[in-house]
C-alpha cells in the first residue's frame, strides 16, 4: 500500500451486522498510520435489516470520500448477497473480502423475491478477471468459536487488515479506543482469526 496513492474500501452489510463499528475500527487503524482520511456513512433502511454502506478513503491526501462506480480497491461484504448487489463499485482487479452468511432480505422472507443462487460460484469465476482476489469465510462461524457472534465483523475486519498491511499494534490499540471494555476480549480474539485466517486456511 503506497502512502502517495488513495485507496479506497467499499464496506457493505446488513443493518445490524456492525458495519459501522468496523469501519470505525479500520478508520482508527488508519489515522495511526499517520494518513489522511475520508469517510462517509449511508444507513439506508439499516433498521429493517437493509444495506448499510461505508465508504472509506484514504492516503497522503484525500479530496473525497465517496467511491465512484468501478473505483474501489477493497470490498468487505458481510453478507454474500450484499457483496453480490455492490460488486459494479469495485475496480478491476479489486480485492473482495466477503462472509458466506446468507441473510434473507425482507421481500425473500415474504416471497415475493427468491435468494439468487450460486453467487459465491459466481464470484469465483469472476477471480483473474474482473476480481483480482477473492477471500471467502463464514465469519459468523469464526466469531461464534471466538465466543462472540455478533463479533464476525471484526473477524472481517482483520482480514482486510492483513491485506492492507497494517500493524497488529495498531489495529489492537484500535480495537481499544472503539470496542466497549465488556467486550474487547472476544473482539481481539474475533480479530486476530481473521488477521491470520488465510495464513492457516
């Protein structure tokens, strides 16, 4: 990652999955690497289990934070269908970091919509193409033998820390400074899954 250049992270999930604490997380750890940054929350219907979005930008000087279509770097999705609906954000040869959840959306509970199927399938064909990396885990499972379910966010979030190349340091001083003191110990846990995950998978 060149501080000269803005790299640009796509967050995207379900309201209630805490997107807005990891990308809080990921902003921390960015503001230790001593980088300008840009952020900017749409909630949409957050409260009835719709899309959360965060746009994250960053680098040695940011003019915006909004990501236009095909601009991001990075894509976390927590959620399969989420990272599905917001892939045409991501840039060609961007990396994607997704959780396999499936979380029913309101009109495929009622319905009136059926859940896609074979979308992992498709992302992994769009790998060495469209996709330059694709990292694919259940965070929700990793969370859950961490012993903090509501923690598969953050597993996320380590993930793409890996990726980023942040410090372990940093990002475990950020987890402090945002994660309530009740719950940090899980959340390290959570994290620290997700930081080596791909190392020992």
């Amino acid at each position: 990652m060149s501080e000269h250049k803005v790299t640009s992270v796509l967050m995207v999930g379900v309201g209630g999955q805490g997107i807005i604490l990891a990308s809080k997380i990921l902003a921390q750890v960015v503001l230790k690497q001593g980088l300008e940054l840009k952020i900017s929350e749409i909630h949409g219907m957050a409260q009835r289990g719709g899309s959360v979005v965060t746009h994250l930008r960053f680098g040695a000087e940011v003019h915006t934070p909004l990501i236009d279509t095909g601009q991001a770097d990075y894509m976390i999705a927590s959620e399969k269908l989420e990272a599905w609906r917001w892939l045409p954000m991501l840039r060609r040869g961007g990396t994607v970091v997704v959780s396999t959840q499936e979380i029913k959306p309101v009109p495929v509970i009622i319905g009136a919509q059926k859940y896609p199927d074979g979308i992992m399938g498709n992302m992994e064909a769009m790998v060495g193409e469209e996709i330059g990396y694709l990292y694919a885990l259940n965070a929700l499972e990793v969370a859950r033998a961490c012993g903090q379910p509501r923690a598969a966010n953050v597993v996320l979030s380590g993930v793409l820390s890996r990726c980023l190349g942040f410090s372990p340091q940093h990002c475990d001083e950020a987890l402090q400074e945002v994660v309530p003191s009740r719950f940090l110990e899980e959340n390290r846990k959570a994290f620290a899954a997700g930081f080596d995950y791909f190392v020992k998978n």
